[in-house]
C-alpha cells in the first residue's frame, strides 16, 4: 500500500473514530505530499462519514458520536478545500437547490451531499433544514434551477417531498427541474412513486445521478 492509500485509509478511519486532531494532521501531510484533494475528500473524509452513517442506522452510534465524527471530517475539508481544483467556471455551473423537507431538522446527510456536489463543480444553493414547499419552489424560480435535492430522516416528513412536487406541477414547471431525492427511509419505489427524477444513498451516489440527470 502506497502512502497515499495508507492515509486516505486513515483519514477514514479518523473520522469513523471521532478523532479530530489525527484527521487534521493526516490532512496537513496529505497535501505536502502534492496528492489530489478530491481523492481524499471521498475516499477518505466521506468515505468515513458514510461508515458513521452506517453504524447510526445501526443503532451502534448516537447522534452525539455522529457529530462528532462530523467535527473531524470538517476538520480536514476546512484543510483541504483551498487546494480543490475548480470544475468549472462560475459562468457555467449548474444550479441546484438543496435542502431538508418541512418538519425536519436532520441536516448531515444533505450537508455531505452538498460537499461533494460542489466539489464536482455544481452552484449548491443551500436552504438548510425544515424547509417549507413553498420556500423549495420560490428558490427554484427565483434561481432558475436546473437540480432540486430534497432529504429527509423521518418518515413522519417524507410526504413533503411529494408536496413539492405536486405544486411544481400545479404551477406548470415540473418539467424545467430534475428532482432528486435522498435520506434514511427514502427508497427508489418511493422516489418513482412522487414523481421525483432519481434517487441515491449516499453523498458519493448522488454526485453521479446529479451528473447522469444533467446530461
């Protein structure tokens, strides 16, 4: 295994484990070695946020260790987001709207989407959580936008997304957005069953069904 891979490994390892100090430092010496950032922030930061994920849903960690592992994952995006390379001009980025559906206030995943959405070179135009339909459909107006991304870990607000989408229809422009949704108990039947243009399970997913929608 080279060093390259021994620390990716260890930066996922870093921030499954809570360690904030460690993830910084393998950061640091990630990028005086001269790797690509963009390596390290999927494979490792959020490939280990990802494996937290897991073992919530699991029931094996709380949402205080999730935060937690979410302070040293930042730690190291905070080092390594000056030495991403740019994707694309800002003439040119795709706008997307990202947020939380109503009722909700669960923001980790949609906040990882979001990194690495934009790490790929999207405009993430970010309404945090509990966002009303309304709000959702008055930004995709008011920013042209061509991506809306909805999550939710409740199933109790997961009838919020169908709300958006039934109102983009009433208003007549459904047609000019993909919708792409995502979070806990959110499923591909369900994404078929509303009306949404795809749906993905992770952060690393959703940068590619962003990609396949666009084109």
């Amino acid at each position: 295994m080279s060093r390259k891979e021994e620390i990716i490994k260890a930066l996922s390892d870093g921030v499954l484990e809570m360690e904030e100090d460690v993830v910084a430092d393998l950061s640091n010496e990630y990028i005086s070695l001269g790797y690509p950032v963009e390596e390290a922030i999927t494979e490792g930061l959020i490939d280990g946020m990802n494996r937290a994920g897991v073992l919530y849903d699991e029931e094996e960690y709380f949402i205080t260790d999730i935060l937690l592992c979410s302070d040293a994952m930042y730690a190291g995006l905070d080092i390594m987001k000056p030495y991403m390379e740019d994707k694309s001009s800002e003439s040119n980025k795709i706008k997307a709207v990202i947020g939380v559906v109503e009722g909700d206030t669960h923001d980790i995943g949609k906040n990882l989407v979001k990194i690495m959405m934009e790490t790929a070179g999207f405009e993430m135009i970010d309404l945090g959580r509990d966002v009303s339909a309304e709000t959702f459909i008055d930004t995709v107006k008011k920013e042209n936008a061509e991506l809306l991304c909805m999550s939710t870990l409740m199933t109790t607000t997961m009838s919020g997304m169908s709300d958006v989408i039934k109102k983009l229809n009433e208003e007549g422009i459904r047609e000019k957005v993909k919708i792409m949704i995502g979070g806990g108990p959110v499923s591909k039947r369900f994404a078929d069953e509303i009306g949404a243009d795809g749906y993905s399970s992770n952060a690393v997913e959703a940068v590619k069904l962003a990609n396949s929608l666009i084109k």
